[in-house]
C-alpha cells in the first residue's frame, strides 16, 4: 500500500520526522488506513495506535563504552594505528619541543660562559632557520666547530 499521504500528516501530528513514523502492517487495517486523507482522520489511527512515532535511535552503549576508553587513552596501541605518525601527532608541536630544547641548552651554555653571546645568537638564529634537526645534531656541530669541547658539556638534566 502506498501510505506516502498518511506518513507525511502523521508525521507532521507527531512533530518527527517521516522517516520514524510506524503504520500497522495489519492487512485487516490497510484499508482503513488508507481511507485516512484529513489531519483529523489520522489522528484518530494514531489514537488507536495503528500509527505510531518510532523511538529516537541513539549511540549504542557499546561505543558510549568505547569512547569513554579512548578518552582516558585505551585502545590506542599499535594495532588501532593507520597512516603514518605524522597523521596523528601535529608537526608543530614536535618542532616546539625540538626548538625549545635546543635554547634552552644554548641558553644554559651561555649562561656558564661556555660559549660567548654572539657565538649563542649565531646558533641560535641557525636553531630557529632549521639547520639542526635535533639537540644532538646541535652538538655535533658544535663538536666539529670547536666551539665547544667534551669535557665542558653539561649532562643530560642540566639542559
């Protein structure tokens, strides 16, 4: 039976849309459900309940669950991972902890008079152009210029 008629009155009764609007399958009701053409004679069927508004559909408790747990960092190992790493770690963040590490370790050298100020700027500027990739590539350098010697460097949790 086409009930395109009574689906779009019932739904604008019920206030849902057409698409949660149930109608009794019931062969012994379809002739009279079809003879519904007013608001008025709907609402009589939906009085009877031969119409009626489906319930919302919701989440299901099994990804309300999920979520939850990847909000408190579960199921986010290895094997839930696709794309490379740079998909979910933003590039900038990473350059800030590779850019602020390495000032701060100028910084401390400067600060201990292993290195004078303009020699602190020029690498400083070269830290800020890129030319390092991370703080031991700063130190290499370093090492290969002579501007800093061995013995001289601070251990790891001073910088």
């Amino acid at each position: 039976m086409d009930y395109r008629l009574q689906r779009r009155l019932a739904a604008e009764i019920l206030g849902v849309g057409e698409s949660r609007i149930w109608i009794s399958p019931d062969p012994e009701h379809a002739e009279e459900i079809s003879q519904a053409v007013t608001k008025k004679d709907v609402l009589a069927l939906i009085k009877r309940g031969l119409i009626r508004a489906e319930p919302k559909k919701g989440n299901s408790h099994r990804w309300l669950e999920r979520r939850r747990q990847r909000a408190k960092g579960r199921r986010r190992g290895p094997g839930k991972r696709k794309g490379p790493a740079t998909a979910r770690r933003d590039p900038k963040e990473d350059w800030m902890g590779r850019i602020r590490r390495m000032r701060r370790y100028l910084r401390w050298l400067r600060d201990h008079g292993l290195i004078d100020r303009s020699t602190y700027r020029r690498l400083y500027r070269m830290a800020k152009g890129g030319m390092f990739r991370n703080l031991s590539a700063l130190r290499r350098y370093m090492e290969d210029q002579g501007l800093l010697k061995q013995s001289q460097q601070p251990s790891g949790g001073e910088a």
